[in-house]
C-alpha cells in the first residue's frame, strides 16, 4: 500500500517482515523506519509473528519547523533531508536508510511519542506548539543516532540463524515451509 502522508514506523515488540523498495527483510524491537509519501510498502506475519509498534503520520514540509542546525548533522541528511528535497521538487522521495535503537533510546522516543499523543488528544491550550516540540525532539535523537547505529546488514546465515530461533520459540505453533521462507527473506526452494 501507499500514503498520502509520511510515516514513521518504530518497532516496540515482537518481530515481522517489512516489506519495502522491492525487498522483504525481517524487523524488530527497535527497528526505525522512514516511509517516505507515495512509497509503496507492507507487512506480513509469518506464524508465531507478531509485532507491536508506533506509526507516526504526518506531512513533513508541512510542519513549518526551522530544523535550524539540525538539518546539518549526518543522520539528518541520511534520514530526512532527501524527503524534504522530494516535497519540494514535488517528486517521490527514496526510502531512507532504516537505524536500529538501542533499548535506551528507543524508551526515551518512546516516551516522548507517549507526551505528543498526549497532546494531540487533550487538545489544552499551546497544545500545538507541545505536540511539534516532542516530535522535533523525536527527529532530532534519531538524527543524532542515525550514524551510530546503522541497521544490520544481515548475512544470510545471520537470517537463517534468526529463523532457527524463531522455530525454537514457536515448537508448538504450525509453521509452513512459506512462512518460514517470508520470516528468512528466502524461497521456499532455498530452504529445501
């Protein structure tokens, strides 16, 4: 599917695969994801997979936030210069490159996530100006983090491995040789 929107997607739990710019990787707890307008993208949830995460909807040029220094750190460029760039060339902005966070972070955007909700539905007064603070500090940690903790490039023993483990905690559950294959990145011929 597509949106008319940017969207933040942040994986708190459990694991899936994402699929994106003609691949599918498996995902997890603190797995970021920028998911620029227009861009086609899904899920799926091979058996014993389930996944708990926080998606940020929102129209970035539309913010009318000065980015200030910001827009100068390494991980601002990688992550949301070139959605910006797009918007205002009126074009279709490539996916960024996804980060990983460590727990600790990934409790503080958490958090701060939990205060903007928070904002947005109690509507008090200033609660606009509340709302773009959390998020601009939302975009500022992942900018700052975004060169420090580059996504795992994951070997494909690295995807077999993680496979192994997900069949050991799911014994009970009913897997197929498909779902195996969607959790791996793989074919199901490959496995075989």
């Amino acid at each position: 599917h597509t949106h008319e929107f940017d969207e933040m997607l942040i994986v708190t739990g459990g694991t899936a695969l994402h699929q994106y710019a003609g691949k599918t990787i498996p995902i997890k707890r603190g797995d970021v994801f920028l998911i620029p307008e227009g861009q086609r993208h899904g899920y799926a949830m091979p058996t014993g997979c389930r996944m708990e995460n926080i998606n940020l909807l929102f129209d970035f040029s539309a913010l009318g936030i000065d980015w200030g220094d910001l827009a100068e750190l390494d991980g601002f460029k990688k992550m949301f210069a070139p959605i910006l760039e797009a918007k205002e060339k009126g074009g279709v902005a490539p996916f960024p490159p996804p980060i990983r966070l460590s727990p600790g972070v990934l409790a503080l955007v958490s958090s701060l996530i939990n205060s903007l909700e928070s904002e947005l539905a109690n509507e008090a007064e200033g609660y606009r100006f509340f709302a773009k603070s959390y998020f601009s500090k939302v975009i500022g940690i992942l900018s700052q983090v975004a060169d420090h903790v580059p996504f795992e490039d994951k070997t494909e023993a690295d995807e077999l491995s993680e496979l192994v483990a997900h069949l050991e905690e799911n014994l009970g559950e009913k897997i197929t040789a498909k779902d195996m294959a969607l959790f791996a990145g793989t074919s199901e011929s490959h496995l075989r």
